[in-house]
C-alpha cells in the first residue's frame, strides 16, 4: 500500500491511497457488499453510476455462505465478484458477535453458532486472517474483542488487553505469512477499542499503533452512545494515531457523522445506512432525508434533489419513485440504493475538494445551512 496526503485543513485531510487494484481518494465511504454484493446493485451498476474505489466485504458471511474455500476457488473476490477495484473485509467479529446466539469469547478466540443452521464455530486471529487471504481482499481488518455500550470499566479494560494480544498475534503471524509469499498485496489493519473512555482509548490506541500494521481504524463507536460522545472519542483518539497511514472509522454512519469525523481527521468510512434505508424509503439529499412513501409525493413532478448528478435525479421524478415504493415495484430498490450511494459519495468529493482548497469550514457551514 502506498498512502499519501494530498493535503490537510486544520485536522481534515484529503489523501491518496493506492492498493494493488486502485487507487483511493479520500476522505473515502465504503458501499457495504456484505456477501460479495452491494444489495440491489450488481458491478455494472457500481462501475457505471457511482464509481467507487473500493468496497467492503464481511468475513462472518462469506466464510459461512459460499465458503471462502470457494471464493478462492472462483478467483478470490475479485475474479468472483467480477468488481475489479480495490476490497476491504472486516474480521467478522462483530457479527459473530451481534448475529449468533451463545457467544463465548475467550482468551485464544470467539465460538459463536450460524445464524443460518446453528453449525458451531471459533474464529481465531490466525482463523479470520486465513479467510481473508482466501478471500483476497486489499484490506484486512484483525480480530478484535468488541464491547457493547455502556458497558463497565472491567469488561472495557478486558477487551483492549485482549485486543492487543490478538493484534500482536496477528501481526506476527501476517508478516511470516507475506515472507513467504502469502498474502503480499494484502494490507492489514488493527481496530482500536476503548469505549467513550479516554485513558482506555489512549491505552489501547498506543499500544496498537506501535505495531507494523499498514493502517488503524476505530471500532466500538456508534454502538448506544450519543453522536457527541462519538465525536469526542475520535477526537481524542485521532491524537495518538499515525498521521502517516490511513485511519478508518467503523460503521459510521449518517452524513452528519462523516462530515464531523472527517473534520476530526478520520480517512475511511463504512455504513450500511445509505443502502439499507433506500430500501426502507429514506433518500438523502443536500436539504437532508426524504421519506419517499409519503403520499405527499404521489404528484411531484420534481427530481429528487435538485443539487444531485445522479442518473435517479437527473431521470425520474419523486412520483414515480413514490410509485414504485409504494407498489413494491422491486426497481424501487435499485434506483434509491444508486441515488443514496452516488450522494454519499459525492459528498465525500465535494469534503476532499474542500480540504485541497483549504475552505473545509466554510464547507461544513453551508453543509448545515442547507439542512436548516
């Protein structure tokens, strides 16, 4: 990986970087193809109407279906997929954790039990990294042992010990793994965790990043604790953090939230948001989200955001998106994910044009202005 910043306006920063399949601009948000598929789009409808550099894939669910031995026996995801860009998998921790029933975490990994058939597993540092180098993804995120909040004081300072010894045992084993010509075009990344804590936060975030992982991200927010406590944390946090490699914020979020955390110096962004609520009828625009199935609509022969490039806007009217919405009409979730996808994107090109011109806060301000 080789990663660059372009340039930075107070803590925002706009970077390059370059995987063995593309090339990132960031600040950058990752579509969620969970099992191998951005849900209602396939790769022609990615490569055509919204472009993106990279996108992420989960551990947990392409290990339990199809299997990554078949994923690499298809070409890895790449040659699978037939999406030529750049992957990242998350470890799949958080979904063992949050999907199965009877998690048991102990020193050496998570056993957990198929939400599909109740089949029992254990994911292991070394296990998530062996899927993943099947998976052939860019970016591998490590095992970590996620806290949900709130939560208390011991359990937190039992989950960043047990981070790190999982961090420390995956790095060994990765760079033994790239010495002898495994995994050479994979980057690896260590999640940070900690709670809203600070002394934790920090704790966890020097012990991590004195590691030789090519980057960081920021796990265990947006998970119960205000959007404020959000933000003072990766604030806090974004200070003990490298300036020279890529940080990423997981599973955040609203396009408030990334307008605020990349002002925090945050790189990388994933969310199932944009995807999930055009298939629940929430489109967002520059003036903030529209409620699509309101009957309100059913006449309104307007795009659905005037400031919007997309082939939805620039095609369709709030009617007939209504219409589809409300008759069930399945094109319905094709054309909202597409609009809600290409604005999120595009929000993050107008944030990096900002910062290149230096005028991020007058960015932010009219941001707001809009939604007022």
């Amino acid at each position: 990986m080789d990663f660059k910043i372009d340039n930075t306006d107070d803590k925002a920063r706009a970077c390059t970087i370059k995987t063995a399949h593309s090339t990132i601009q960031t600040p950058v948000f990752m579509p969620v193809g969970t099992v191998g598929a951005v849900k209602a789009l396939d790769t022609t409808d990615l490569a055509t109407f919204i472009e993106p550099q990279i996108i992420l894939g989960n551990t947990y669910h392409l290990y339990l279906r199809p299997g990554d031995d078949v994923v690499n026996k298809m070409g890895k995801l790449h040659g699978f997929t037939k999406y030529p860009k750049s992957f990242l998998t998350d470890s799949g921790g958080f979904q063992a954790f949050s999907l199965s029933d009877n998690v048991k975490i102990d020193e050496g990994g998570i056993n957990f039990k198929s939400h599909i058939d109740g089949s029992k597993h254990y994911f292991t540092p070394k296990k998530v990294l062996d899927i993943q180098y099947n998976l052939g993804s860019d970016i591998m995120m490590i095992l970590d042992d996620l806290v949900a909040l709130p939560a208390t004081q011991e359990r937190i300072k039992a989950s960043i010990e047990r981070t790190t010894r999982w961090a420390e045992e995956s790095i060994e084993y990765h760079r033994a793994n790239q010495a002898e010509g495994k995994g050479v075009d994979q980057n690896i990344f260590a999640i940070i965790q900690g709670g809203t804590d600070r002394a934790f936060r920090e704790k966890s975030a020097k012990e991590l990043c004195s590691l030789d992982f090519d980057g960081f991200a920021i796990g265990g927010l947006s998970v119960g604790e205000s959007n404020q406590e959000m933000y003072d944390t990766v604030e806090w946090t974004t200070n003990f953090m490298p300036t020279n490699k890529p940080r990423y914020l997981m599973g955040v979020g609203t396009p408030e939230d990334l307008v605020e955390n990349v002002e925090r110096g945050v790189d990388m962004f994933d969310c199932v948001m944009p995807t999930r609520n055009a298939r629940n009828g929430t489109l967002f625009t520059s003036y903030g989200k529209v409620n699509i199935k309101s009957a309100k609509f059913k006449e309104e022969n307007t795009p659905l955001d005037p400031e919007c490039e997309c082939m939805v806007c620039k095609t369709y009217s709030k009617a007939y998106l209504c219409h589809l919405y409300r008759a069930k009409e399945i094109t319905y979730y094709r054309l909202g994910t597409i609009h809600n996808l290409y604005y999120y994107l595009n929000l993050m090109k107008q944030m990096r044009e900002a910062i290149l011109n230096n005028s991020f806060a007058e960015f932010k301000r009219e941001f707001y202005a809009k939604r007022a």
